[in-house]
C-alpha cells in the first residue's frame, strides 16, 4: 500500500519589500512521503520569493513533467518554471525551453557546492536561468519551523529574507550562483 502525503496548512503573509509586493495566501502543502520538513519549507521559501497570486505548487516529487512552482498565463504556456535541487542538465534544458523563466533553488552545503562547480559551465548556456542557493544551517532552520497549521510572517528586503513563526524569526541570505541574461 502507498503511503499518502502529509497535509500541511500554511498562512503566509508576504512582505516584499525589493518588489513592493504585499500579499496574504492561505495555503495547502502535500508533504510527498519522501520529502522532508527541511525541502516543503524551503518550497514555501521559494514562493515567497516568487510570490504571485497566479503562482501554484507543481506535483514535485510525484512527476517528472512538473516544476516545485510554477506560473502559467491565460494561454497555459508557463511563464515561471522552479525546481528545488540537484537536477541533472536535461531537465534543467526541458525546462529553460518550455518557460520564460527558470529558477532553480539549491541546497544541501557540499552536496549543493559540487554540483554547482560540476554543472555551472554548462548552465551559463541558459540565458534564462537563475540558480540560488541556500545555506544547510539556514535550510535546517526553516525546517525546525515546520507545524501541521503555520502562521508565517515573511518579509523580503534588499534580498534577505525574515521568516517569523510566533517568536521564532530565521534569517536567509540567498547566494545568487547565476542571475539570467539582461
């Protein structure tokens, strides 16, 4: 018998301050069973930095054909395609081809460092591309955030990131290991 998701709840009140962009989400968050609290927080993490109300959770971990994340216009084209990890180059290749933009947010400290000096050649290729990675000790503490009902506060200025959950607040300091094309 499969195991099922874990269901998570999640208001999110987003400040961002770099695109003065304020917004509140009550969110619904399928823990796949093979994902950790670390990987669903740091899903969350990416939307907020993405925050949009047409920005939506892909299957992930369930299909091969989906981002983390994505945005899709009114035609269904996909204008913002995010992926968390170590993805090999071919899904990063499909991905820059069908979306206007890709994100691709790592983690995993050395794990995440060698695939970066592994793949970053290769990467420079796609023009709209953006890789940003997060800490392990930053990673870990989003993650120790994790409740079944959440009430986030997140707040975005001059790119880093407050995240406060009752009183605890964890800070981030996104690494922008490649920005796309201007």
């Amino acid at each position: 018998m499969a195991l099922k998701s874990t269901i998570f709840k999640a208001e999110l009140h987003v400040s961002d301050l770099d695109r003065s962009y304020f917004a509140s989400f009550n969110l619904t968050l399928a823990r796949h069973p093979s994902e950790t609290d670390l990987r669903m927080m740091l899903r969350l993490l990416a939307f907020t930095l993405y925050a949009d109300e047409h920005l939506e959770f892909g299957k992930g971990l369930s299909s091969e054909d989906e981002p983390d994340l994505w945005r899709l216009n009114l035609r269904n084209e996909v204008e913002l395609w995010i992926d968390l990890g170590q993805p090999d180059e071919k899904r990063i290749r499909k991905a820059c081809h069908r979306a206007q933009q890709v994100v691709l947010l790592t983690y995993g400290g050395s794990a995440a460092d060698i695939w970066w000096k592994k793949n970053a050649d290769t990467l420079t290729r796609f023009d709209n591309l953006t890789v940003i990675n997060c800490s392990l000790a930053e990673s870990e503490a989003l993650g120790a955030l994790v409740e079944r009902t959440m009430q986030l506060q997140c707040t975005v200025d001059h790119g880093q990131l407050w995240v406060s959950a009752g009183d605890r607040t964890v800070e981030v300091t996104p690494v922008y290991w490649k920005k796309p094309a201007a």
